[in-house]
C-alpha cells in the first residue's frame, strides 16, 4: 500500500497504529508532518504538503481515537 497526500485517513489510521501511546492533544501539526514523511509507505513530493491537509490528518486520527474501535 502506498500512501500519499491524498490519503489522509490512511494515514491517521497507520499513524494511529504505530503511535499507540501518543496523546493525540499534545501532538503538534510539525509531529504529524515528519510521522507521515517517516512512514515506510509513504511515497509522495514534500512540498504538496500544507497545513489543511496536516490538519485533516490530524483531525481523522482524532475521530478515529473517539468514534473507531
């Protein structure tokens, strides 16, 4: 599976996954940048990035922690 920008909800869910024990209210935009680019399956150009789509990132792993299993 390869993700890239576009797949923001996979991303949460694999940043979910492998950063268990992270609070996700003290996790920053920055943290969540250089998870995503550290992801083994992560395959896309660094400068597509901007802050809306960190944040909706951030905003799927969050909904996940709540409304998820």
């Amino acid at each position: 599976m390869t993700l890239n920008w576009d797949s923001t909800y996979a991303i949460a869910l694999e940043l979910k996954r492998k950063y268990s024990d992270a609070n996700i209210e003290e996790v920053s935009i920055q943290q969540i940048y250089q998870w995503t680019i550290a992801l083994p399956e992560f395959e896309d150009d660094l400068e597509l990035v901007n802050d809306d789509i960190l944040n909706a990132i951030y905003q799927d792993w969050y909904e996940e922690l709540i409304y998820g299993k």
